[in-house]
C-alpha cells in the first residue's frame, strides 16, 4: 500500500463516518457504506487527489439525499435499538 492510497483510505474512512452520523436513523449503514465507496470509485482519476475528501462528502451526501427523496418511507428499514 503506498502512502497516497492510505490517505485516500482515511479520507474514505473519514467522510463515512460524517455521512453516516448525518444519516444515521433514515438509511441503514450498509448503504451509506455502499454510496461512500462507489462515489469514491466514481471520483477516481476525475479530480486532483487533494480533493477527494470535500468532493466525496459533497457528492456522496447529495447521492444519500436522492435515495432518501426518491425511497418511501416504509422500504427504508433500521434495525431497532436493543
């Protein structure tokens, strides 16, 4: 693994986490994990290295935002707290 590729891991790891505190109730986990990793392969060679982080969490937000405007209500299902 070289360097660039375990930062753009943190930043990857990073935006998740944000994204998934932002959506954490209305979208469950694993999609949010979903969007964030094939917005990162959709970012790939498109834009300067040094802006992936920004770039990931505006335009993975806005993905995670359509499906929640796009979904009804009752096909989103989060697992109940124990």
């Amino acid at each position: 693994m070289t360097v660039r590729s375990h930062r753009a891991d943190d930043v990857v790891d990073e935006v998740g986490v944000w994204l998934a505190g932002e959506f954490a109730g209305r979208l469950p986990a694993s999609e949010i994990d979903r969007v964030v990793r094939t917005t990162r392969i959709d970012l790939e060679g498109s834009i300067a290295p040094e802006e992936l982080g920004e770039m990931l969490h505006r335009l993975g937000r806005a993905r995670l935002q359509r499906i929640l405007h796009l979904a009804p209500a009752a096909q989103v299902r989060i697992p109940q707290a124990r």
